[in-house]
C-alpha cells in the first residue's frame, strides 16, 4: 500500500473544523477507504464522514487552500480502482446519506447519494413502481456511485441505464460551491447540461449528495425461460434474429460453453440433461398480460427454429432455478485461475459474430481460460480473463489478452467499456476509444471545473500500471457475486 504526499498541517485543520468523530485519522478508517472491489490500495490520511452540506463545503474549502486531493466514495464497490485514494489526501464517506423520499402520483424518488440502489428498488416496489438500473452490486452500491460511474445491468437493452433515470442532481462542485442541476421535473431547457456531465465522470467533476430519479411502473406480468445453442456463433445468431423480429425482452443474458460448464460443476446440476455445456441464452419478458403473451408467441417459434433445446419456467420458483446458472457462474470461475480480469465491452449488434471469433483467438493465442457472459440486449459482454497470479508467463499471457481485447472491440465499433468505467485500471486503454482532441477536450473539462485538480486525481487520463501494484488479500461481501 502506498502512501503519497501528506498534509499534516491541512488534516489538523479538517479536524478543528469538523471534529474528531467526522474525520478520523485511525489507521482502521483509513485504511477500509484505501481500496475499492479491485483491491488496489492507497492510504488516504484521512476519512470524513459529513453529517451535512457546511461539512461538506467546508471540506472542500479547506481541500483547495491546502491543495489535498479528495476522493469520493459510495461503498467502493468499483472494480476498476476508481474510488482507490491514488493520490493520498482524505477520502470522504457519504455512505450514511441514505435517505429516500417516494412522490408515488409523479413516479419520483428523491435519494441521497448513499442510499443502496436496493433500497430504492425497493421503495419503488412497495408502491408499484420500477427503477431498472439493477448492477448485480445492488444490495451495496449507492446511488451516488451508480450515477458516477453510469452504471447499468441486465435490465439495459429494454431499459437503459442509469443515465436514462436522472432528472435531476444536486451536490458540491470541486471548490465547494453548492449546485442543483435539472429540477424534479420530466422536461428542463434553461441552460448548458451540466448534470449529464457529472453522470460517468466518477467523482472528477463534482460531488453528488442526492438525486431525483424517474421511475416506470412496474411490469405486472413476467415471463422466464432459458435455450441451449450448439455453438457461441449459433447463440449470437439466434439473437440477432430475435430483435429482427422485433421482440425486446426485458432480459437477455447471454452465456458461453465455458461459463455454463463452471456454474454446472459449482450446483453439480445440468438444465438440459444430455446437452451439458451449451451455450445459454436466458431471455425475461416484462410487461402487461398481452404485451408478454404476444412476445411469448414469437420467443416460442424463435427458439423452436434456432435453439438446440429450450425451457420455460412455470412459475417464479422455476425462474428462480434457471437464473441460478447465471448467478453462479462469476464466482465459479474461480476454479480456472485465482484471479480474473473481468472486462465490460461493449459491441454493436453487427459486430456479434466477429466478436465470437475475436474471443476464440484470444482463447487460442493466450492459453488461458477466458469465460465470457453478458447482456446481449445491450452487447454489454463481461470477458472474464482467468490466470494464476503466481506464475509470471499466465500474468505475461493476461496482460496481453486484454490490451488485444480493447484494440479488438474498438476496431469492431465498440466500447472498452460499457458500466463499470475507467477508474485506474481501464486508464492504458482510454486511448485506444478516444482520439487526442476528445482527450484534451475532457481534460479541458475537468480543468475548468477543478482547476486545482482536487476530486479524484490521477484517474482516467493518467496511465496507471495496473499490474506493478500488489492487490489487498481481503474478502469482501460481495466477491463471487
Ligand atoms: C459483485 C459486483 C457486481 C457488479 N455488477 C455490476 C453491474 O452489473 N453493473 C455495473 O454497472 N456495475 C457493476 N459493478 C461495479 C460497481 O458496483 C459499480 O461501479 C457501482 O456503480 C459503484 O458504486 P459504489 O457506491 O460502490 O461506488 P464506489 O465504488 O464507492 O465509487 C465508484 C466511483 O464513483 C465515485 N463516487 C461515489 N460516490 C460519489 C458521489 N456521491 N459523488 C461523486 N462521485 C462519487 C467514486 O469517487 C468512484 O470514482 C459490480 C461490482 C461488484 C463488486
């Protein structure tokens, strides 16, 4: 763990102002801040816990006279380093902000930025409505994270992301100036957007303390059913002829022979007995009785003419069965290798097919185990690149894959990444998606609001190599997820 340049005289000041119980300089505060779900460290020489909107500015006041970098954290659930202190300085906690307040006739939920994404789920629920951004994180990441990092789920190609929900924000910019951008309202045109600014800057730009957000009623009627392909290319086709029959379902997760075959030996269960191993497509309708009975009608001929075998559950207790494979998947994977690179590309849907083939090269080329599954809804695909940590040619191997896997997806149209972001560990490959001119446009940005360089340092733009820094050895609640 590495602790940068410190700021003594600045700390001291911090606590005389907000007292010791909101900023802590124990080694223990520090360091659970120092580290975030990709296990990089750094030691932030203080944590604050605001309990208010003057300790909050007056944090960020004292951040610029003193020139400490400040890093943001929900509950550092990123798994790219992106809440990791990089540069030191104070960390600050907004993860006690939970409140939540429901409008249920304008379909509004007003959150702080700690609150969990299933908390609001579930306020949303109990009233009949829906939020859709569902990060399989959801029982710990908070809203200011999600809307930090953009983040998205399973739930994307019906519904979108988190983006799509934010009306409106309110919360501190880097020289703590308080701001609202948008108000609670569907429609607003007075003015530069600055609140799509701060959606996806992950902590650079500005800090979120709450948020409006629009919710969809909730479907009433659900429709659960999973089918087996002979290849990844067949599994990939059949979803391009789903869409061109214009069925948009709710869900649908995509896995690869070597994802399935983890997740069956991990429940040592097969769904389709005698075709163990295929590739899945798990496809969930959402919506009214007859919206879901007409796109059941069209899902039925589809997997009948495309899928090797097919399977509908019969009731939630049966849905519950069919999603186990997925949910069981990440975790097992951990039996091809103790360490995985877990990649979120993005791909169009011309690019399905080539991308198969990508894979299988990378497969090929590197040796290594590379289970791959995701939300071909969206062609948000999670590449897992699984390798030991302790032998030196798997590391060489990994390092390589996954610079070909960026080059690769880029020149296939898409995305390096899709909801988890750029944080440190993407920072090598920001290049290859963006040209010189969009970079130096960002960094114009990031100037312009932080001309201190206060929030978040050291991310994004600056090259960070990932692999000459140790990981944590720790284990936190959600890993395996
Ligand atoms: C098991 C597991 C499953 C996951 N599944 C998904 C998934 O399906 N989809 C997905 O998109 N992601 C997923 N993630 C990634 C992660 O959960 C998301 O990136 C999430 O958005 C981070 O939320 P957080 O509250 O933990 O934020 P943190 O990790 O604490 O912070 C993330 C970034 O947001 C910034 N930030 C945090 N709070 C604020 C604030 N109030 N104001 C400004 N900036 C802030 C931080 O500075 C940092 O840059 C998963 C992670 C894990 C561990």
């Amino acid at each position: 763990m590495t602790l940068t340049k410190i700021h003594p005289a600045a700390t001291r000041a911090l606590r005389r102002s907000l007292g010791p119980r909101v900023v802590r300089t124990d080694l223990a505060a520090r360091d659970q801040a120092s580290f975030d779900s990709s296990k990089i460290a750094f030691l932030p020489e203080a944590v604050a816990f605001p309990r208010s909107r003057e300790d909050l500015a007056a944090l960020l006041v004292l951040a610029n006279r003193f020139r400490v970098p400040v890093t943001v954290r929900g509950r550092g659930t990123s798994l790219t380093g992106s809440a990791a202190p990089v540069r030191g300085g104070w960390v600050v906690d907004l993860g006690g902000w939970k409140g939540i307040r429901l409008e249920p006739e304008a379909g509004l939920i007003h959150a702080q930025a700690g609150a969990t994404i299933a908390s609001v789920q579930k306020a949303a629920d109990a009233a009949g409505w829906f939020y859709p951004p569902d990060p399989s994180s959801k029982e710990y990441c908070t809203v200011g994270g999600t809307i930090a990092c953009n983040a998205g789920g399973m739930h994307g190609g019906k519904y979108g992301v988190t983006r799509d929900y934010v009306l409106a924000l309110e919360g501190f910019l880097p020289n703590g100036d308080y701001v609202e951008w948008g108000t609670p309202t569907k429609k607003f045109s007075a003015g530069f957007n600055l609140r799509d600014l701060w959606i996806g800057s992950e902590g650079m730009l500005g800090i979120i303390t709450g948020a409006t957000l629009k919710l969809i009623p909730r479907p009433p009627v659900r429709w659960t059913a999973l089918a087996a392909f002979r290849s990844e290319a067949a599994a990939f086709r059949a979803v391009l002829e789903l869409f061109r029959a214009r069925v948009q379902p709710a869900i649908c997760e995509f896995l690869d022979r070597y994802s399935v075959l983890c997740a069956e030996r991990a429940t040592g269960a097969t769904l389709f007995p005698g075709l163990s191993g295929r590739p899945l497509l798990l496809i969930e309708l959402a919506g009214s009785a007859g919206e879901v009975r007409e796109q059941k009608r069209a899902v039925t001929a589809w997997a009948r003419s495309r899928a090797a075998a097919f399977r509908v559950a019969r009731s939630r207790s049966e849905a519950e069965a069919l999603w186990a494979v997925r949910r069981k998947c990440s975790g097992a994977m951990f039996e091809l290798g103790d360490s995985k690179l877990n990649e979120d590309v993005v791909l169009p849907m011309r690019s399905y097919l080539a991308f198969a083939r990508l894979l299988e090269s990378l497969r090929r080329e590197s040796g290594l185990s590379i289970p791959t599954f995701g939300h071909l809804g969206d062609g948000n695909v999670h590449v897992n690149i699984m390798y030991h940590r302790s032998d030196p040619a798997q590391c060489r191997a990994a390092q390589k894959a996954v610079k070909r896997l960026m080059s690769g997806v880029v020149e296939l149209g898409g995305a390096i990444s899709g909801e988890h972001g750029i944080g440190l560990a993407k920072t090598p490959f920001l290049r290859m998606q963006h040209r010189p001119a969009q970079i130096r446009a960002m960094q114009q940005v990031k100037k312009a609001l932080d001309p201190r360089g206060i929030l978040n340092p050291g991310k994004m733009f600056e090259v960070f190599r990932v692999w000459e820094h140790p990981r944590l050895e720790v284990h936190l609640p959600w890993d395996h997820k």
